[in-house]
C-alpha cells in the first residue's frame, strides 16, 4: 500500500475540508437511522477500502424513545403562542401537559436549595455545568412535570438527550430569547404536546486497518453520528476527518505497530457503538490486544485541549504527558482539563483498563445546535491535530 504524494496532490488543510464537506454538508444529520447517517456510513467506509485498507463492518441495534410530533406553547399574560421547540431524545409522550414554568439555574442540587415549590412545575434550566441527562434526573427528583432548557451562550436550539429510565419526564429545548422573556416576566404558563414512539434502529461500527487482523495494536476512534437537527461539524465530523486525514496520508507505515481505526456510532446516546465494541472485544478475550485508545471527539475549534478525566473514567497519565508534550514541541500549549460532565468512545475501554487520551475543544457552546457546521469550524487546528498524531504516535513505544 503506497500513499505517497506527489507535489500538485492537495494539503491536508485541503483534504479536510473536502471530507468536513461530504460529511456535514451533503450529509447533514446524521442522527442514527436518518439518511444523512446512512450516507455518511457508506461515504466512509467507500473511502477507506478505495485508500487499500481493510474494513469490517459491526452492525448492531438501538432500541431508542423518538420524538415524532410535538408543541410547546407558552402563556406571558396575552394568551398561548406557539414557541420554537425540540424535545430531547428519548422524552416520553405526553398529551397534554399544562404548568407554571419555574427558572432553576443550571438545575443542579445546590441551585434547587434556595427555591420554595418547585413541585409539580415545569422546570427552566441553563445548560452546561452538568450534562442534560443529569439535570433532567435531578428535575424528576424535584418533583418536575418536565424540563425546559436552554443555551444562555447563543440564541439557538440545542439538541438534547434524556434517560427516560432514569428520569421518566419530558426535556425540551428552547432559544435563549424566548427563556429571557420568560425570566424577564417573572414565569409563564406552558403547555406540552408530545408523541413519541419507541424505535428500534440499525447502527454500524466500521473497524478498519493494513496488515494482520490479530496481534497488538494502537486504536484511534472517532464518532460520525450527531445529534438530530444538528450538522454535527465539531462534534463529531472534526474528529472523522482528522481521522480520514491520517489514514489518507498514511501516517502509520513508518510505525512499529500496527494501527486500527474505529468509526463508531450511536456516540450521541450513550456511547452505544464504543461501548459494543469493547464488549466483543472483552468476551472474545481480544481486549488485551489494545496497547492503547486515542479518542478524537470535537477538535475543530482553536481550543483544543487534553482531558484528563470524564464523569466515568480516568485518562492515562503517561499518554496525557505525551500529547502535551508533543503538541508544545508544535507551538502550542495544551491544557489539561477535568471534564465532570462528558464521556465519549473512550469511556469504555477506559473503564477496562486500556490506556486511553482524549483530545477535544473545551469548552464547545456551539455543540448539539444548527450553528455547529463547516463554517464555523477552525482548519488549522484541525491540521495540527493531524500532524501532531502523526508525531505522537512516532514517539509512542
């Protein structure tokens, strides 16, 4: 396999934006089951066996709550309008639900202890400081009917998730002008329609490789599923084309190991592609056979950062130090975070003890809405990514 380049072939910056544009332009969407996700499923796997590497396709299903039909209108004193709304996966039906909407902060416990009859109401929170399945949770345990919710960075819907077995109410999403108007009028009354329909949806991992397909190898994963209604540029298309960029070039035949690569699906609920490739891998016994996991997961903005922890798992040390080190030899200085509320691919090998890096931009505001698309996305960090991979993985026994 020969993937020399010859002096009028294009530059990685080049290549990226081609797959950044097949993948978040001809194929937005890609919210599992959806045709922008089938497609991006057979772009990908086209691509990587036209390049000369081996691909194996891991179906499996998701049984999943869908959102089908619903309404979210709001009374301010004038009468019930009809507000721009998304639910989040996995909210239950409701025919009618009708409240008082009561502000909570970010719907955590400690913004709950100041507040008096919040029972029977629907919730208003602000999103981040905790994930949305968390804040829902905590809202069901406050006695709420359901949770609204908002994105106090940008005026744009943000595309939710609940965990209808942990918190069996409703969570919906609005713009931040229609909370401020809320907030600003003191509250508000609301009433919710939603149909929802149980689901059972066909997913796909692709692995794939050069050489042997036993022995010990180095996995770099990506996820090219997103959320519904969301072009899902940095989260998670940045990630796959870094990834298509790698292989393209390919970075890995220089190494002394081999190399494998996961496209995984079903990351945007509940890392589902990941989690059952590490399952087979462990009842096959042939987990042992990962030296290492690398995880790109949103890289595209300038604020790339390595975490060092999500709210399951903890990173390795040692590759932690590494990328670090490898991206200050490159100019630019990482930060280490902590991350209390995010979990991604890695999650689950991490949590069976492979040693796992995570590379992501922290934090990310434009995640899970409409404006996270190829237009705003950052090329040459992304570019540094690319090389700096390559760099890293040559300096990685």
């Amino acid at each position: 396999m020969s993937f020399i380049r010859g002096p009028s072939e294009m530059s990685i910056g080049d290549d990226l934006r081609i797959f950044m544009n097949r993948l978040t332009v001809d194929s937005p969407d890609r919210f599992i089951g959806s045709r922008g996700h089938r497609r991006a499923f057979s772009y990908i796997k086209g691509l990587v066996r036209s390049w000369g590497y081996w691909s194996q396709v891991h179906p499996f299903s998701v049984d999943l709550t869908v959102p089908l039909r619903w309404s979210l209108q709001i009374d301010l004193g004038k009468g019930f309008e009809e507000v721009e709304s998304l639910p989040g996966i996995g909210s239950p039906s409701t025919d009618l639900l009708e409240g008082d909407i009561r502000p909570v902060g970010y719907a955590r416990e400690e913004d709950y202890s100041s507040l008096d009859s919040v029972e029977g109401s629907v919730h208003l929170a602000k999103l981040w400081k905790s994930h949305e399945t968390v804040k829902i949770q905590e809202a069901a345990r406050q006695g709420a009917r359901a949770l609204i919710w908002y994105n106090e960075y940008f005026d744009e819907i943000y595309s939710g998730a609940c965990d209808y077995s942990l918190a069996p109410v409703p969570g919906f999403s609005i713009r931040k002008s229609v909370a401020e108007r809320i907030t600003e009028a003191g509250g508000a009354r609301v009433r919710i329609r939603l149909k929802s329909k149980r689901r059972r949806i066909r997913c796909r991992n692709i692995e794939a490789g050069t050489g042997p397909t036993d022995g010990r190898y180095a996995l770099l994963t990506a996820h090219y599923d997103s959320r519904p209604r969301t072009p899902g540029a940095s989260d998670d298309a940045s990630g796959i084309a870094v990834m298509l960029a790698f292989m393209k070039g390919g970075y890995e035949k220089d190494l002394s190991f081999p190399m494998r690569y996961l496209f995984a699906d079903c990351e945007e609920v509940g890392c589902v592609g990941a989690e059952h490739h590490a399952a087979e891998l462990y009842r096959t016994n042939r987990l042992k056979d990962i030296s290492s996991v690398v995880n790109l997961d949103a890289v595209g903005w300038p604020n790339l950062c390595v975490i060092t922890r999500d709210r399951e798992a903890v990173m390795d040390e040692g590759l932690s130090h590494l990328a670090c080190d490898t991206l200050s030899d490159m100019g630019y200085q990482a930060e280490r975070v902590r991350s209390k509320t995010g979990k991604s691919n890695h999650t689950p090998f991490a949590m069976r003890g492979i040693p796992c890096l995570w590379l992501s931009d922290y934090p990310n505001y434009i995640r899970h809405s409409a404006i996270d698309n190829a237009f705003n996305i950052d090329y040459p960090t992304m570019t540094m990514v690319t090389e700096a991979l390559k760099n890293f993985y040559g300096k990685l026994d």
